[in-house]
C-alpha cells in the first residue's frame, strides 16, 4: 500500500512527515509513524494530490509520494535561511466566487437578456415603500390613461329611444328612434348595415329572438312587427310578419329559449312566435306597464314596471302575477341581474338604483346612489358583477352589483339626455343612445388598452392591478383612484343633494333626541324608497 | 393543504402580526389550479382495485378478506382524492423561514365568514409565494466561495499571496495593490461591485470599472477630498471637499457645486430615495434630493462634529456614532433621532451596518467590537480585539473586516454566533489603513490606505447570486439607462423612512395620545383669513359696497369659527371612545334661579 501524506508540520526546523494511512477520528494527527527530516525550510506551498512543492525561492524541493521518495536530494537544505523556525505548511481548500460572463451576458443582440432572479429578501430591500410608490404610480397612470370613450355612431334622424344587442353577434346592434326608424349598426367598422322604416310614429321597443335572425320591434302604431335581419327584406322595409294589436305597445322582451315573448303596454301579454293572437293576456291594476325585462336565467320569471310605481313579477306558469312592489317613486326601468337569477336592479325616478332579491321585495339589497336626475335606463353586465345605468342627468354611470356608489361616470359635452344604455355580452363596452340621435360606445373600463396585448405588458398590468388592489385603503391612492371631473351641473347638484341629504338626516336625529325614546324610530334611506309588497 | 391545516391549528401569541406580502410572487394560483386538475382518474384506478381483489378471491380467500381488500381499496382512493398525482418536493422549513413574510393572520380573528374566507385563501397565496420562491432556489447557478484549512491549523494563517497562487486566475486578477501619494484614501464601490470610486485626501480623484481595470476618470479637484460616494449609477458621484460637496460627471467634470452642504466629513448616499446625506464638521446632517435637487431636509443634530455616518438599507434611515459610545438613527422627516443606542462605553471610532440592515457593528476605543441587532435593539456579541479598529465593513455573507493600523482582520459568522477567531488577516503594504468596504456580489475587500489602495481576496463574502432586476454587475447600458428612468419613476418619497419600513403596510391605529393631541388642536384653532375680493358686476362705485360685503363674509365666517370652536370645546368633554358626560342629571327648571349659587374657588380657599 502506498503511503499517503497526511500533514505536514515544520517545528523548530523540523519537519515532520506523517505517513501512513491515519484514522480519520484523529484530527490532530498521530506522529507516532513519523520520519524526521532536519533542516531550515522558508515557505512552502501545497500542490494537488500529494506532491508537494516549495515556493519560488527553493523550487527544487520535490516530495514525491508515488516514489516513495520524500525529499529530492538535489536540494542543500541546510543552505536556507533558519530564521522562520515554526512555520506551518497547509493543506488548504480555496474556492472563489467567479462568474463566467458568458453565462450572464447575450451572445447576441438578437438574443434576449439574461436574467437572474434570487428572491432573497435582504437583496431587495425596502419592500413595502417601493410597492406603495409603484401602487400610486399605477393609479396615476390608470387615470392619465382613462379614456372611456370611443365613437359616436351618427346616423338616427331623431332622438334615440332604445338599443337591442344581438345575441350571438357582438358587433351588431339595433337601434330605435322617436321617427320609427331602426338601424342595425356594425360596431367593429362603425358602420350601419341596414336602415329600417320599421313604425309610423317612435320605435317603443325592440328584442332580437335567440337565434338572432328575428328583430323584435313595437312602435308607437300599436303593431309588432318581426324582421328577418340577414334577408333584404328588411332594407326594403318589408317586415316578415306584422301583428296589429288592439292596444298600444311601451315594450318587448324576448325570451331566451322559447319562442315566446313578452310584451309591455296597456297589459302584459304572452305571445308564442307567429301567433296573431296572444296566449295569455294579464294585468295586476290599471296603469300602463312601460318596461317588462323576460329573467335570461329562470326564463319562466317576467318583471314589468307599471306607471303606478310598482315593479311586478310574473311568471309564465301561472295565470294571475307573482308579486307586486310599490315604490315612492316610478321604476323606469328594470333588468334581472344575468348569473344571480333572483336579484334584479330598478331604475328609479328618485335619482337612485335598487337590487333587489324577488323573493323579499319589502327590503332592497342595495340602493345605489350618484345621480343627479331619474334614472332612465339599467343594463346588467353579463358577468353580474357590474351594471350600467344612463340618467337623465346626461351621465352613464357604472356600479359594481353590490356596492352603494359609483364606480365610474362618464359624460361628453355633446351627449344630452340618456334614453338607453347596453353593456354588450363580453361586457367590455358600453353602448348609449340620448336624445340628441347619437349613439355612443364606451370602453367598460376607462383606462383598459384596446387591441392586442403582449405577454410582457400584460403581466406588468397584472401586477400594478394586484398593487393597486393591495393599497387601494391607502388615502392618497384612494384619492386619486376615485376621483372624476364631472360637469358643473352634475357637481352642483350633487353638493345641493348632500346638504338636502345631511339636512333630512340631522332633523331625523334632532326629531328622536327631543321625542320620548322609543317613540321615532328612524328608517334607513334604502327602506324609505319602498312603498308595500303585495302577493 | 398546508395552508389550510395551518389556519385551522391556533396560534401562539395574541398579537396579529400584519405581514407584508410581496405581491410580485403572489400571482401563480392559475398554476396551482392546473396542479390541482392534475388528479388520477379514481373510477380507473377503483376498478383496477377491485379487478384486484376479485382474482384474488377466486384463488381462494375468505369474504372477510375480500372486504378488507376492499376497505383498503377505499382508504386508497381516499387519499388519491386527496392528494394529487404530481406534487412538489417539500420545502425545507429552513429554506422556507429565509423567504417568509412572517406569521400571518390569524383566520378565526374574523367573525365574518366572507372574511374568513378571503384571508385563509390569501394566506394560502402568500404561503405558496413563499414556497415557490425558496424552489427557486435551484435555479441559482453559482456557489459562495470558502476558504478551509484541512488540518487543524487557523485559516487566519493563510497568507494572501498562497490564497491567490492556488485560485484560478480570473480570481487572482481580483488581488491587486495601487501605490498612491495623494492619500490617506477613501474608497466606494457601486452597488452592482462593478466600479470603484477613489479619493485621496490630497485631492486625487479617480473612477474605474476594477474588473476590467478600464479607467473611467482621474482628476485632481485641488483641494481637500473627505468623502466621496457614488450616486445612483456609475455616471455620477459626489465628493466631499474642503467647503462644499460637489458632485461629477463619469468624465470628471464637475456638475454642481452644493453649497448647502458645508465642511462635509461624512457622505452616504440612499439609491432608492435618490437622497444625498451629508454629516458635518459642526454637527449638521443635511439631506439633498439628487433628482431634483431639493434640499429635503437638513437640520442640526446637536451631537457636535459629526465623524462617523452609515445608513441602513432596511429602512433608510442614518446612523451616527458619536463619541459618548452613543450610536443615533435618523430619519429627514423627524428632527429629534429615532433611536439611541449605548452600543459602547467609550467613544466610536468606527461603525458599520450589514447590508441588510441587520446588524450594527461598533468599536469603541477600548478595543471592543460589539455587534447589536438594530431592530430589535439588542446587543448580539462582543470581541475584544488588538489594537482599535479604525474602520469596520460588514460583507454580504456577514463578513466583519476590521482595519487597525496596517493590520486588516477578518471574521466570519461572527454576528449570529461567536467567532472563536479571526477568519483571515492581512498586512497592507501602503501603511494605515483608512477605511475598509466589501465590494458587493464579489469575493473582494477593498482597503483605502494611508498610501493607495489595496484589494483582497476574501473567499466567501460575497453573495454569489444576484437578482438582475436589482443590482447586475453585468449590465448593458441600455439597461442601465432602462433601470435608471424606472428607479427615478419609483423614487420612494424620504416621508417614508422610518424605523419600521412595514408601518405603510399596517392598519393605521391612532394611540390614545395622539387622539388627545388631536383634540388639543381643535381648541387652539387659528381663524380662517377671509381674503375676498367682490365681482364687480356693473364696474361702476363698487368700493363702499364691496366693502360692505367684506364685513358680512368676516363677520360670518368669525361667527362659523366661535360655533366650531365652542362645539369642540363640548365635544372635548366626550372622554376618548366613552359616552358623553351627562352635564344635567335633571332638566333645568325656572325655579333654579333661587338656589343657591356655587361658590367660586377662591372663596373656599378663603
């Protein structure tokens, strides 16, 4: 067996030579087997595997192992210097840090960057100040950024008084206008394709049919009429069928999949596709039903709102109506919330929105504050998370289903009196027709880039969105996150409605602190609205 | 799963500890989805199982056998259920605890059921954020360096010169030695290590990239050079002179003169604040915005002369040694120092903050080296050393160099357990040492010395893997420039430097004191300033009229102010989140002017 240094050890000129295989427990060597060499030695300096070389002033010195032979002989030791009496020689493990710069940098310029990652919280420090600053430079640029509107389709020769989203098309729309005629918009080329002498008189209502071949109409000229959008008939202003009814018609809604639809007028009325004669005739009171909205997910529920401010449900199955709510104030409009089957929102007179649950109409679920005039029009986005709302106020504003306030609001000079508002079914754009014959298209989210985003962009939106959401409680961001420049008159009447707001408030409050307790109890805002629930 | 259980099990401590999540990390629960999804088809497996037990039975076995089997096969396709097919290794705790973001919040605090939801699932995030990050880990490419002796003998033995003669030679390039005459010298180097910044007392200025030994700049400023620091990249770098600082150009040409800053000792420079803060010979600590070039703040400290300045990355904030052995943090926006730490006995003759922020490391004149945890104001350790370090430079991998004559005395993981002795020593050949600095994300301590500079080899106190998007020594300088427009886009404001960086993160709770002191300033409120000037609508008179409205509005506002003021004075009487006081046990009645009148103080006193 070959011996095998273990260390090497100069003292007092001595050096000793450990040979031998030596138990690794021994850790400060046994020296028992030792071969002593006298001399002076200067340096030495450690080579790989056992050969063991001196430094520059005495390279000769040679210990070689595999030969057995210790020390060259060539060398005069005693000639070296005795002044380093005790040195030590070591063996030693070095390793640097060193990087091989092809491995971090590009060979190309075509090529991508290379990018290390260590996640290590110490090297990226100050964590929190800097994603608090990244979160209000997010916010800042959502705002420099919000530019919700994006055309304005002109073409009606008289205000605008309804809109029909296709329902398998997301570019085609309907509108209808106070002089009867309807026209069936491409919103990607913004462009109309076909324009329709459809009543004498305005166009009241308006529904495509499930499959989207049939355009629903009714107009002031108590007829409905039915017009197969893909022929030319319809250019020709030849409608495929029309039904004339012996009472005026305000409104349409078609279910979603039945052939059936519902209309709104003196009475609610069921008809069943072709039929001339309606199948099932109803009413609950006298007053004329002005909006019936067919639920798209419990397709047997109908909700009308009536002239004698009541919101009615219907339902298909049954003969008589289901339930009848009566407000302070007349729901112009209503709109079943499209993934929440039993929630629908109201559109009141009294400036404000209702949700309500239909199955306790006495307590609404949220009342949705903001605008300055009656709420004319409510269209639910169609993931139920949001709705748009069109006033008569000159505003559209959009509210999260379940939140108090606004969420946006969007004006133009130009724009007058809403009349209608659409949310389209992938619930990125808003469509809005006022009275000044324009329809208008808005982004859904103001600040949203339209067109194609790269992976890149689109993760760098993520986060800021994911920051924005973290410190969105923040004062300063909230701030700036919430804040809208509304038009004088809006900003007007909406200071005057919170001085009315605080003034009816704090008379409530003076009225139950001078009266005996117990006696005055007060109402919160949202319950005042209600009127009773029948059944 | 892990979460979850976690939420479910109570908690030590009753104190929630809001926890800052780095929300970067927190968007992979699409990936988690698609894991989940990734689960065996049971309906296969079941009847594999069963086909199983069926030939078994038919060689033979009982029926209690049989359902056995069958119990078995139902256990198993349980846990199937619950496990899916491919997860990911287990993350050491260890690994793990490097990456956590502390203990989180507890779920059953929350009454609401929504709430409790939504925390658990964020806590679940965070939690998977954490994991993937020390996962990530792997991915890391290069290895920290070691020095070890394989005998028994002290690696402190080792000379340099053997160190650099068995190292490859890139590395033994990183070993070199200027001799300089304009010294004693002070040294910078950037925070990606790449360049080095040195200045001569004599008024010797120079910039070069140390790697490649390209030098940027070498100018003579012809005067006295105290301190000099780099700013944000290596385009710039202001330097401490005889009266002012001023600050250059990478060519050497002088940008600005800032005369704000007078008889500077001492610079530090924040990059993430783009502040500039300066400690002076008659005790001023001034900060300057370089971006824009603002004075943010700068006041007197009242500590006299002001000769030893670090800051701390963790939060921001300046620390001062002085020479009562007092250690003082500072923030721009709080005129009095945060802290105050009796760190020695005697007085600081240097002082230096791990670049974590950490730990602080001071030497006072009695030859200790006490290392203290600066956030939770502890002392760690103490050494007693030969001679007094004048300079003291704490590495990456928590490296402490001290300097001490023209000795340079290396520890390592001296900071969280006691060294038993030095890590490595080294003689510098250009006489005093002046001032010591690890060079960042490399094996490298540079020494500044009383005849030019020296640079060492320190195997292992560099961190081996940086982050690119942070500090890349390899950077271009296109991306130099890219990184520069963003660091100045997310400049943190210097309101935020504040002892605890996770305060912004945290529910805002005012004390009981500062609801008094709000209080307080209601009473002593300053009348609104009614500076009114009427429309002149018909142009003509108009002056007595004008005048007149003046008075109305003064008068109306003074009015408004009395109301306001009176009705803080009865809302002061509302002790702090109690009910009111009831000031009238009984309604006052007509008779009440015939009882008697309280008497008045100093009557009774009579």
């Amino acid at each position: 067996m070959r011996p095998s240094i273990y260390n090497i050890l100069l003292v007092g000129g001595v050096v000793l030579l450990a040979v031998g295989q030596v138990p690794a427990s021994d850790e400060k060597g046994d020296y028992s087997h030792c071969e002593k060499f006298s001399g002076y030695f200067m340096k030495y300096n450690v080579c790989a595997k056992g050969r063991y070389l001196v430094d520059e002033e005495a390279v000769k010195f040679v210990l070689e192992i595999d030969n057995q032979k210790y020390f060259d002989k060539h060398i005069s030791v005693t000639s070296l210097p005795g002044k380093h009496s005790k040195t030590q020689i070591f063996t030693m493990k070095v390793k640097m840090l060193c990087r091989n710069p092809d491995q971090y940098i590009r060979e190309t310029k075509n090529d991508l960057h290379k990018m290390q990652r260590n996640y290590d919280p110490d090297l990226h420090p100050l964590e929190a100040p800097r994603e608090y600053k990244q979160a209000l430079n997010a916010v800042k640029l959502e705002r420099v950024f919000a530019k919700p509107f994006l055309c304005c389709l002109d073409g009606h020769r008289d205000g605008v008084t309804c809109v029909a989203k296709h329902p398998e098309r997301l570019s085609t729309v309907a509108s209808g206008s106070y002089n009867g005629e309807v026209i069936i918009w491409n919103l990607a080329s913004r462009k109309e394709v076909a324009r329709i002498k459809a009543h004498e008189g305005s166009v009241k209502g308006m529904t495509f049919d499930p499959s989207g071949e049939n355009l629903i109409t009714c107009g002031d000229d108590k007829t409905i009429k039915i017009w197969n959008t893909d022929s030319d008939d319809c250019k020709e202003h030849k409608a495929s069928s029309i039904i004339v009814c012996t009472n005026s018609i305000f409104s349409i809604s078609h279910s979603r999949d039945s052939k059936t639809f519902v209309t709104g007028g003196e009475v609610v009325q069921l008809w069943d596709g072709v039929k001339v004669i309606p199948d099932v005739t109803t009413h609950w009171g006298v007053d004329p039903i002005h909006c019936v909205q067919f639920n798209p997910v419990e397709t047997s529920l109908i909700g009308a709102c009536s002239s004698d401010r009541s919101v009615i449900i219907y339902d298909t199955r049954q003969a008589t109506p289901v339930r009848k709510l009566t407000m302070k104030m007349k729901a112009n409009k209503m709109c079943w919330n499209p993934m929440e089957a039993f929630n629908f929102t109201a559109a009141s007179e009294d400036y404000n929105l209702y949700s309500f649950d239909c199955r306790n109409l006495s307590k609404p679920l949220v009342m949705h504050v903001g605008h300055t005039s009656a709420v004319i029009d409510v269209d639910y986005c169609p993931t139920g998370n949001e709705f748009v709302s069109g006033s008569y106020d000159k505003t559209i504003r959009i509210y999260e289903s379940h939140k108090t306030t606004s969420r946006e609001v969007y004006h133009t000079k130009r724009m007058q009196r809403l009349t209608c508002v659409a949310y389209t079914h992938d619930s990125r754009y808003i469509i809005s027709g006022s009275d000044e014959m324009n329809l208008r298209l808005w982004k859904a989210i103001a600040w949203q880039k339209q067109g194609v985003i790269k992976p890149r962009e689109k993760a760098a939106l993520e986060y800021n969105n994911s920051l924005k959401e973290k410190f969105m409680t923040h004062p300063q961001i909230k701030r700036i996150a919430n804040h809208r420049q509304v038009p004088r008159h809006i900003f007007n009447a909406a200071k005057e409605h919170k001085i009315i707001y605080q003034k009816i408030k704090r008379k409530e409050f003076n009225r139950k602190a001078h009266s005996k307790p117990g006696t005055v109890h007060i109402k919160a805002s949202k319950l005042k609205a209600i009127v009773k629930e029948d059944e | 799963m892990k979460a979850e259980k976690r939420a479910k099990k109570p908690k030590g401590g009753d104190k929630i500890k809001k926890r800052f999540v780095d929300d970067s990390l927190v968007d992979e629960p699409k990936i988690k989805m698609k894991r989940r999804k990734f689960q065996p088809d049971r309906n296969l497996e079941t009847k594999t199982l069963l086909k199983f037990a069926h030939a078994k039975t038919s060689d033979g076995m009982k029926k209690s056998q049989l359902s056995a089997t069958k119990k078995n096969a139902e256990d198993e396709e349980k846990e199937a259920e619950d496990k899916p097919l491919l997860q990911p290794p287990e993350v050491e705790s260890k690994k793990l605890e490097k990456y956590s973001r502390g203990e989180g919040i507890r779920v059953r605090s929350f009454k609401s059921k929504t709430f409790k939801r939504r925390i658990a699932n964020k806590e679940k995030k965070i939690q998977f954020s954490a994991e993937e990050a020390a996962r990530n880990e792997i991915l890391m490419t290069e290895t920290t360096g070691f020095l070890e002796s394989e005998g028994y003998e002290e690696t402190s033995k080792i000379r340099q010169k053997q160190i650099i003669k068995a190292v490859d030679v890139t590395s033994a390039t990183k070993h070199f030695e200027l001799n300089l005459e304009f010294g004693p010298y002070r040294i910078d180097y950037t925070r990606n290590g790449r360049h080095l910044l040195l200045g001569g007392r004599q008024g010797h200025v120079a910039a070069f990239d140390w790697v490649s030994k390209k030098l940027m700049c070498e100018i003579n400023v012809m005067e006295d050079v105290l301190d000099l620091k780099w700013l944000h990249t290596e385009n710039m770098f202001a330097t401490a002179q005889k009266e002012w600082v001023f600050i250059y150009d990478n060519e050497g040409t002088e940008i600005h003169c800032v005369k704000q800053m007078h008889k500077i000792l001492r610079l530090e420079y924040l990059p993430y604040h783009f502040l500039l803060a300066s400690a002076s010979e008659t005790g001023h600590l001034n900060w300057l915005d370089v971006s824009v070039g603002k004075t943010i703040a700068g006041f007197q400290t009242r500590m006299g002369r002001l000769t030893h300045m670090a800051q701390n990355n963790y939060n921001g904030t300046i620390a001062l040694g002085h020479p009562t052995g007092v250690v003082t943090l500072w923030s721009p926006m709080v005129k009095e120092p945060l802290a105050k730490m009796l760190c020695q006995k005697t007085a600081i003759m240097s002082m230096a903050i791990d670049p974590a922020g950490k730990y602080i490391a001071s030497c006072g004149m009695d030859r200790n080296i006490n290392i203290w945890d600066i956030r939770a104001m502890k002392p760690m350790q103490s050494y007693r050393v030969t001679g007094v370090p004048t300079s003291l430079s704490i590495s990456q991998r928590g490296c402490l160099a001290a300097g001490n004559g023209d000795i340079v005395q290396l520890y390592k993981d001296c900071i969280t357990v006691p060294a038993e002795g030095p890590y490595m020593t080294f003689k510098c050949k250009q006489w005093t040492v002046r001032q010591v600095q690890f060079c960042p994300y490399e094996d490298v301590l540079g020494i500044g010395a009383e005849r030019g500079f020296s640079s060492i080899l320190v195997p292992g106190s560099g961190e081996p893997n940086f982050d690119s998007y942070e500090h890349n020594p390899f950077r271009t300088k296109a991306q130099r420039k890219e990184a520069e427009v963003k660091a100045l886009l997310e400049k943190v404001p210097a309101e935020l430097i504040t002892l605890d960086p996770l305060a912004i993160t945290e529910v805002d709770i005012p004390s009981l004191h500062d609801k008094l002191e709000a209080q307080k300033k209601l009473l002593y409120m300053r009348p609104p300033k009614i500076d009114f000037n009427p429309r002149r609508k018909n142009k003509k008179g108009g002056g007595i009229q004008a005048a007149k409205t003046r008075q109305i509005l003064r008068e109306e506002a003074k009015k408004d102010f009395i109301k306001l003021i009176k009705k803080n004075k009865t809302d002061m009487l509302v002790p702090v989140g109690g009910n009111k006081v009831q000031q009238h046990a009984e309604p006052p009645s007509v008779l009440d002017r015939f009882k008697a009148k309280p008497k008045k103080k100093n009557q009774i006193a009579i």
